[in-house]
C-alpha cells in the first residue's frame, strides 16, 4: 500500500514533504524511520537529573548497513555564527549516521569541487538589504557567474536563515537555491527558510535531509556509532543560558552627552563557559512591564490566564510568557497575517494586500505591537491565540570587550542604549534599556558565548592589526588589544575610533592612551564628527593616512571593521577601495579582486549590526 498523508497535524508544507517522500520509501526504510523518531522522542524525556544536570541516553535502532560511501558537503555562508553553528550540528549528526561528511565555510570552498561532490547542504544567512554574507560572497558570485558550471549531478537542500522583519527575508538562501536549480541539481529536500527563532525549523530540516540522503544513498541508518549517544546539556549554551552576576554597570558617556552606553562586567565563575577575541555574548532580555501592561489592557486580557510558551507544552501566565518568551516590539509580515484572522479591520487587510508590500513595511516600520492592537481592533483572539501570533524573544548579541586571558570568570560589554520617538510615542530598545535602567550590579542575566570565528585576531601574533570602530563598534577591539597584551603579541596595531564629542563619549580614553605609552596599541586615530563645523568619521582619518595604511595592508596586516552596518561600514568599505585604488594604482576592479582576496585570507573581517 502507498503511503500517503491525508488527515494529520502537520502543517500543508509538512504534508507535501511526507508526500513526496513516504511513497518511494521501502519496508526496511519504514521500519528505521519508525525506530528513528522513538528514539527521538524518547530522547526530548531526559532520564536522569542532578543539580542543574541534564543527561539524556538516546537508543537508536540498530540495523544492519550495507558498507557503502555515503558523502555528503555541508557548507556554510555566516556572518554572525548561526548558520556555522547549525552547520557543526548537522555535520556531527550526519557523522553518527555514518556519512562522510566535509564542513566547510564558503569562503574556504573552492567552486570546483562541485564536480565531484553529489550532494550538497547550504546552510547561509541573509545580512545588509538582501546581501550574502561576506563570507559567502565570493562563491555565490561564483554560481551567479558566467563560470558557473552544469550541476545535473548533484543533490542539493538549502537552509535559509533570516529575520522576517527585513524586506528582503532570507534572500541569499533563496538566490542559492534557484540558481542550484538553474544549474541542474535537484533538491534532495525543500529548502527551509527560518526566522529568528530557528532552532525549531532548522531541526526539522535536518530530519528531511537525513532521510532524504539515507534515501539516496541507498542505505539504512549505522549500526555501531548509533547503538547509544550522550546528550549532554551540563553545558551552558543558547538553550541552556547561565545566570551571571552583574559585577559592574556604568555609564560610558559623560554628562551632555547625547547618548547613553553601557560599560557591563558580568561573572562567568562556576559556569565553566570561556570566549575568545571576537565572540559575542547573546543575552536574554525581558519586555518592558508597562508595554506589557498596556498590551494587556488593550485587549482586556487575564494576565494570570496561563498560555503554552512552546511545542514541549510548557505554560506560563500570560504576563510572565510577553515579559521572557515572545516578541512583542516588533512587527513582521508573518505577524500580521496571523493577526488578520482575528481581525475585521479593513486596513490591515489592505496592508496586507501583495501589492501593497511597501505601505506594510512603512506602516511597521516604528510601531509595536501595542499600535497594531489598538490600530485593527478589536481583535477576537484568547490570551493563547494572542501568543500563538508572536515569535519567540530573540537572544540580542552583544560583542565582547574583555580577554578571557585577562579576566578569568568575567566578560564585559559596550552596550548602546537604543531610544527614539516614533509616531507619537518614545520607544524603548528591549534589551539596551533594560541594561540601562533595570539592571544593577549583584542582578543576574541569562547569557550565553556565541562563537563567531568570522572576527578572530591573525593567529600569528607578529600580523600587523588596523582596527575600525567607531561607536560601541569598539567593543570588540577592547578585547583585541587587551589579549595582545596579556599574551606579549608583537605584532603592530592600529585603531580608529570616533563618536559624537571628545568630551562625552571617548569610550575607554585612559585605557587607549595607556595602552599607546606601553606601546601595546601602535597608533590612535580619532574622528569626533560633533566637534567641528564638518563632520569627520573614521574614513576620513584613514584617508588622511592612505599611504601608511596601504603599506600597512602590503606588509600584510589584517582589517577589522565593527559597528553600524547601515552607513559607517558601507563607506568604510569604499574608503578602502578608494585607498587600494589611490595608493596601490590598481583599478576598480582590481581594488574589489583584492578585497575579495582579503575576505578569502581571513584579513578584512568585519562584524557589524
Ligand atoms: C554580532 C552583533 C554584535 C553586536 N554587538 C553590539 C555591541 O557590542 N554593542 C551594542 O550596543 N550593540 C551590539 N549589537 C546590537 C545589539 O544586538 C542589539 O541589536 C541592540 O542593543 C538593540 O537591541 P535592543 O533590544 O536594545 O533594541 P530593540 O528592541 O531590538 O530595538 C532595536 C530596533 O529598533 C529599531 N530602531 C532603532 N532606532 C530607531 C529609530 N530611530 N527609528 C525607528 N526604528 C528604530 C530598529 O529596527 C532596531 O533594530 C550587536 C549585534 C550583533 C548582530
Ligand atoms: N541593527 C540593530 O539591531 C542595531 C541596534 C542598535 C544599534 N545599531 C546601529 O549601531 C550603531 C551603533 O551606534 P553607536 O551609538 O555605537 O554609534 P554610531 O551611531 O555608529 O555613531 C558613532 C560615530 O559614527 C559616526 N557616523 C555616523 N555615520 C557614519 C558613517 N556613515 N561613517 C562613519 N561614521 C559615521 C557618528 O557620527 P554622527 O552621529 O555625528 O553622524 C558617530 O560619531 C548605530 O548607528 C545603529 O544604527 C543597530
Ligand atoms: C545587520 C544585519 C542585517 C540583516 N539583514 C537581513 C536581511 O536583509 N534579510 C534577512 O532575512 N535577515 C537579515 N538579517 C538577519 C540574519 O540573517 C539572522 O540574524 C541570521 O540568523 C544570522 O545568521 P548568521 O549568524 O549565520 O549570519 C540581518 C541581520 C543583521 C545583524
């Protein structure tokens, strides 16, 4: 009998998947698949606790496996590190499953081993307005490019990482996949685009994938390296956040100044977590109460009403799940829709109209979801409708500004506090205002390390380093410099920094002059773009000083850029080209070749938001 899915509880998307692939799958398939998912549940029942330890032992059917070659190439496009770590993770998995597998970022890929591959996981995010990451850059010109070869041979599923809030959601991973399709591969999976909160879909993505490759490859599940498998979670992680102590939080900026940035040290003792230069802490925040007031009344919820927070069917009160669960500051597309079922409003439903695509991003752009609440009400939905529209809260990353060399047990943070006034009403950044205004030294916040080894210090210490980062851009370069000097490096450096006023806001002043006496820090280059009738950023400094700058690249030096995303690393970039161009002679396209190059050798990365 053919298998088929006609009446169940998987999504339309899930059933066409179940589909497509139930009815070509023999008996001796049927029966690891059904092992399979047992042991999968059983292994979500954790069978042994103690004291803040987890461990599962996961049984996986053993069968019988013909020894054939399963490969299969993982690569990963990442900027921040999620598709990286989603990358290992299916890598280490496929490994158990016997498969041969090769992980590679990328920019470490070189385009012609496509022919010799067969099949083939992309795992890329999406960064600036639709662009890949730099990492990703080179080979997704490649396949765009008129060198692009045939790939009728290979078996492909793309995992697209995003964030529904942007205009262009998850556009790298879809480009990859049409234009693989274009080539002549055939996808071995559909490709899965996740939001912010992927964890979820990137799971089920990997369960498709590895019973598709086990498919394709004709084989069945291993035998020996499956029979049983440790899970352990005695290690703090993103699902597994640590507690830290707030040890210190002062204000960086000086009285008048126009901002607020937090200097945060936060303990690490007893949570056996380290970091290196680089690495980011993501931090879970909390909503701010009387939004979450406010939202509450607007619908004339109960906020003792107790809600599901997820699929393990964990409840909480309402209040509790909008103050630590869901998002509810920002407005996605996806959010909206959902909202439109239990809504009459006749706007929203022209918002939402396909054509209407801008005015919908004109009109989130701004507003929270108090405003969509009182703009389309009333709205008919129970307090477990209310969540079930919202996305997960988002961990926010925070890049590190403390040597783990330096500070066993402590990470510091540069934190922006984010504060404007939009339609009428002062909005308040979730994260950056609570460190700002609700957190004091002796509290504690969830956080975990999020490795990013797309921003690492030359591994040679002699490498000549030219750091740009104005703002809280700086933060990671605290951490650079003070891990050159506990650790001796002798390579040079060079750090341009600037923000509004000398005065107010020179963010570790002493720290970077002490560090120019001791001759740590090689050169300090500053832009205060509010001190003078011009405004002057760090890429005028570093065209003032084209000539050094070029021959500090030619002796090999690495650049680094941290910061605003938007302008500030958009115009550093061309202020590199223009100096590669205008101290090198090379043209144009010479001057892109070479910055290709750099991405390619590790020696221009940046890490911007
Ligand atoms: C890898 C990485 C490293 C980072 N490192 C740092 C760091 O070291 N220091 C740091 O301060 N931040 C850093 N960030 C940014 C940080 O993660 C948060 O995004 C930031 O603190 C804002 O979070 P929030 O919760 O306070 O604000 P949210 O509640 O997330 O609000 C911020 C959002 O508000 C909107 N917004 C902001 N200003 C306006 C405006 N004027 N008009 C309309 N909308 C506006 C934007 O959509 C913005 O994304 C980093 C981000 C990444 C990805
Ligand atoms: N995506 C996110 O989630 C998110 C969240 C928070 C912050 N951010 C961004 O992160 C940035 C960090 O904020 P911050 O307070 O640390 O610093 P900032 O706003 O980047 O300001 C630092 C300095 O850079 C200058 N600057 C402005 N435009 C520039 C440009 N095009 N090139 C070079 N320098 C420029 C500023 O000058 P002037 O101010 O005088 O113009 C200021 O002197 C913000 O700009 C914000 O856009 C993003
Ligand atoms: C500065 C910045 C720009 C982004 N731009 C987009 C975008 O245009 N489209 C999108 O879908 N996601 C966008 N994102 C969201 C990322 O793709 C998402 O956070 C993803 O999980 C990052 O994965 P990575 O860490 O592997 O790079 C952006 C994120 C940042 C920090």
């Amino acid at each position: 009998m053919a298998l088929q899915v006609t009446n169940s509880p998987f999504s339309e998307e899930q059933v066409e998947l179940l589909n497509r692939l139930l009815p070509s799958i023999t008996v001796t398939q049927q029966s690891w698949l059904s092992g399979y998912l047992t042991a999968v549940s059983s292994a979500s029942n954790p069978v042994s606790e103690s004291a803040g330890t987890t461990v599962a032992v996961l049984e996986r059917p053993v069968i019988e496996v013909p020894a054939a070659v399963k490969e299969v190439t993982i690569l990963f496009g990442s900027q921040t590190g999620n598709g990286q770590g989603i990358a290992e993770q299916a890598a280490s998995t496929l490994k158990k499953q016997s498969f041969e597998v090769t992980l590679q970022s990328m920019s470490d890929f070189k385009p012609n081993n496509l022919k010799k591959i067969e099949h083939l996981l992309l795992v890329v995010s999406t960064h600036g307005e639709g662009d890949p990451p730099d990492t990703a850059l080179p080979f997704y010109e490649f396949l765009h490019g008129r060198r692009a070869p045939k790939l009728d041979h290979l078996q492909y599923s793309v995992l697209a990482l995003g964030d529904s809030s942007y205009e262009f959601f998850c556009k790298t991973g879809a480009d990859f996949d049409q234009k693989l399709a274009e080539l002549g591969a055939k996808p071995l999976a559909p490709r899965v685009d996740c939001d912010l909160d992927y964890d979820e879909p990137a799971a089920q993505w990997l369960a498709a994938v590895e019973v598709a490759l086990q498919i394709h490859t004709g084989g069945q599940s291993a035998a020996a390296g499956l029979a049983a498998e440790t899970v352990s979670s005695t290690q703090y992680s993103r699902t597994n956040p640590f507690r830290a102590e707030v040890l210190e939080n002062i204000n960086l900026n000086g009285r008048g100044s126009n901002k607020e940035t937090r200097h945060l040290e936060l303990s690490l003792e007893g949570s056996g977590l380290e970091y290196k230069p680089g690495d980011s802490v993501g931090i879970f925040p909390e909503n701010n109460s009387e939004l979450i007031d406010e939202i509450i009344k607007s619908g004339n919820w109960n906020a003792d009403e107790t809600v599901e927070i997820n699929a393990q069917g964990e409840r909480r009160a309402l209040r509790v799940a909008l103050q630590n669960h869901f998002e509810i500051t920002v407005l996605t597309k996806p959010l909206l829709e959902k909202l439109s079922h239990y809504s009459e409003s006749e706007q929203l439903k022209s918002l939402l109209h396909a054509d209407q695509s801008g005015d919908l991003r004109n009109y989130a752009e701004g507003r929270d979801l108090l405003d969509a609440l009182k703009d389309f009400g009333p709205i008919s939905a129970n307090e477990q409708q209310l969540v079930s529209i919202l996305r997960k809260l988002p961990a926010r990353l925070y890049s590190i500004a403390s040597s783990f060399q330096a500070n066993p047990d402590e990470v510091h943070l540069t934190i922006g506090t984010v504060r404007y006034e939009a339609h009428g009403r002062i909005r308040q950044g979730v994260c950056s205002v609570q460190c700002a205004e609700n957190i004091e030294p002796g509290d504690k916040l969830p956080i975990y390390i999020h490795k990013n080894d797309n921003f690492r210090l030359p591994e040679n210490p002699r490498t000549p380093i030219i750091m740009i980062g104005p703002g809280t851009g700086i933060a990671p370069f605290r951490s650079f410099i003070e891990e050159r000097s506990e650790t001796g490096a002798e390579g040079k450096s060079w750090l341009f920094f600037g923000d509004q006023h000398y005065v107010t806001d020179f963010y570790y002043q002493t720290e970077w002059q002490n560090y120019v006496k001791d001759g740590v820090l090689t050169r300090l280059d500053v832009a205060f773009s509010r001190d003078s009738a011009e405004k002057v950023y760090v890429q005028h400094r570093m065209k003032e000083s084209s000539k050094e700058l070029y021959q500090w690249i030619e002796e090999g030096a690495s650049v680094y850029v941290c910061g605003d995303e938007q302008n500030m690393a958009k115009d550093v970039h061309h202020a590199l080209l223009e100096i590669l161009q205008q101290e090198g002679g090379k043209s144009p396209e010479e001057a892109e070749q070479f910055i290709t190059r750099l991405i390619q050798e590790k020696r221009y990365q940046r890490d911007v938001y």
